[in-house]
C-alpha cells in the first residue's frame, strides 16, 4: 500500500507506482527527481480524495449553440431541404435564445421542463412547444450518439407537450362543392390557374407534385377505354426553403390514376404539362 518510486529492470527511467485501496496504478516519469516530485504530488492527492482525482480531467463540452450549428450542417447534407429548415427554425427562434449558451453536460431535465412552462407562459400554441422540445431532443440525442453526454435530458416529456386537437377537422369537398368550385375557377381564373385547380381536385396531387410535373410524367393510354392512363409522380418542387426539385415525399415515384375527365381535357392537360413547366428561381 502507497506510492513508491521504483526503475524497471533494464531501463534508466524511474517510474512512480500507486498502490491504493486495491487499485494499482504506474505512471512512467523519468529522472529520480523527478520521480520524487511525482511522488509527492501523488500522495497529496490521494490524501484528498484517492485515486479518482489522478483520472485526467474530461475535456469541456461543447456549447449546445456550437454543438448545434456542426449537427445542422449534418441535417442539411443527409435530410431533405424542408426538413433541414425546420430545425433551424425552430432552433433559431426557441432553443438558442434558452440553451445556446449552455453547455451540453450541463442541461438537465429540470432545465428542459423549465424551458416548456416559460413557453407556456408566453401562450405559445402547444404544437409549437411540441416542435421546439423535439428539435431540443433531436440534438442532444445526437449528442448522446457523439458520447458528449450520456442522456438525453429531452426524452420522456411527451405528457407535458401533447399537440393540441384542431377545433375543427378538414372535411373533403362533396360532389357539388367540387362541380361548383371548378365552374367558379372555370368562368373566372385563367386557363392556367383552372388547369392547376382541375389538377388537384381529380388527381389529389400536392401543390409540390403538380408544380413538378412535366409532360413525359403523363401516361394517357392508347385510347379512351383503356384503364393504364396514370401520372407519374417522381419529383416534387420545394417553393418555400430550397426552391429546388426534390424527391417526393417518400422518396419513391408512385403512380396517380388519371380520370377520363382529366384525360380528355386537352386543353388543360396542354396548358399544364406543354407550356406551364415548373416555375424555377
């Protein structure tokens, strides 16, 4: 039991050995002088607190606004655009006012609970407190993923954060509703905007999907009897945070039914897909 100085058979450097509460321990030092200072400084140690306090100490971690901005570059390369914007909005506008000056090892659930009844006191729609929480929990999971910290303080607060039931539930239009809709658009939009409206209304696509389609995306069979008449859906446009094509949303072309109604319209059908091509830029 101790701290002794001792020299390996067959080198010239001295070594200082910790024998402590059955915990042994060799640190190679060099020089005999050396050694003794090691020595010392050691037992003093061990005096304080044992054999815990000669671990090397844990780097810092990193600040959650630092942490953040490297796993949203991450997102950005690996998740669609839309999904991307979301965590950085929801970052920018919630979690780094709170957290960002944090550092990781030092959020805990209190704080997080905290965190979601400032935003309730500040009469935030719950699905919005829902959202910042789970951009808070999508980061500290990664962190956890890094071994920057062990838990994620985030997870498990579901009952605190449930969305918020519509007041009222979307109803789909009824058959007279959808013939006086399209009349309206007919007699009043341009031939375009009708063509957009028709589109949506017999062929139910997102306003992403029909703004992607192109021409060779129609598949108008080889008469007015035959069934295998289908749109293609394989890109959807994204207007709000990339402005680009995109795959659509479940990253697998799928195809769409075309009406007989849809497919005998030639002059919508030309006016969407021959000179109305998506509105790029």
């Amino acid at each position: 039991m101790g701290v002794k100085v001792r020299k390996p058979d067959g080198r010239s450097s001295r070594c200082v050995v910790i024998d402590h509460q059955g915990e042994r321990k060799t640190i190679a030092v060099g020089s005999r002088q050396a050694a003794e200072r090691v020595k010392r400084e050691v037992e003093a140690r061990l005096a304080l607190g044992g054999m815990a306090l000669l671990q090397p100490e844990k780097p810092a971690r990193p600040l959650l606004a630092e942490y953040a901005a490297e796993w949203l570059k991450n997102v950005e390369h690996e998740r669609k655009p839309s999904t991307a914007g979301f965590y950085g909005q929801y970052l920018r506008l919630y979690v780094l006012p709170r957290f960002g000056e944090s550092r990781l090892d030092n959020i805990e659930r209190e704080n997080v609970k905290r965190f979601i009844s400032d935003l309730r006191a500040r009469n935030f729609a719950k699905n919005t407190i829902r959202l910042a929480v789970t951009t808070l929990r999508a980061v500290l999971s990664a962190a956890v993923e890094d071994k920057l910290i062990e838990h994620n303080p985030a997870l498990g607060l579901g009952r605190f954060v449930k969305s918020e039931k519509a007041t009222r539930e979307a109803t789909s239009l009824k058959p007279k509703e959808v013939e006086r809709l399209l009349s309206i658009a007919r007699d009043e939009l341009s031939l375009a905007d009708h063509a957009l409206i028709f589109t949506a209304v017999r062929a139910g696509l997102r306003e992403g999907e029909i703004a992607a389609l192109q021409w060779g995306d129609i598949q108008f069979g080889d008469g007015e009897d035959d069934a295998d008449r289908y749109i293609l859906v394989q890109r959807n446009y994204d207007g709000r945070w990339s402005r680009k094509m995109l795959t659509p949303k479940s990253r697998k072309p799928r195809r769409v039914d075309t009406s007989r109604e849809l497919r005998a319209d030639a002059k919508i059908t030309s006016q969407i897909w021959g000179e109305r091509v998506v509105p790029v830029g």
